[in-house]
C-alpha cells in the first residue's frame, strides 16, 4: 500500500505520469528509506498498475504501453 501511495502521490504532485523513469527518480529522491525499499521494478510495476486503472489519467492500457515502449502485452 506505501508503494502504490508513494507512487500515486509522486504522479501527481511531483514528476511527469507518462514517464516512468521521472516517477523512479523522484520515488528514489524522497527519502533514503523508500530508495533502500523501494526497487525500480516494484516502482515500475506500481506505475503501470496505477496506468492500467487511469488513476494518473492514461485511461487506456494502450496508452501505458504507448509511454512505456511495449506492444503486445
């Protein structure tokens, strides 16, 4: 829940939503604890959950793939 809560709040308050990298980035610049616990996959994956449900705006799962660079999946 602290990951999905983090990554939520850094999408709309700190970094681009369509960028995963900057929502990595600002994730990891938070605070020394959430860059120890907090992976880039797990951050990545919280992303992509969170475009997938059109919390940050993405409403569609193409557009997630679109901004993430996969087809197909």
């Amino acid at each position: 829940m602290e990951l999905l809560g983090t990554v939520h709040w850094v999408m709309h308050h700190d970094a681009s939503p369509e960028n995963a990298n900057d929502v990595i980035t600002r994730v990891h610049a938070w605070s020394e604890r959430k860059r120890s616990q907090m992976k880039d996959g797990h951050i990545r994956a919280a992303w992509e959950r969170l475009c997938e449900q059109g919390w940050p705006g993405l409403a569609a799962v193409g557009d997630v793939r679109a901004a993430i660079g996969v087809e197909g999946v």
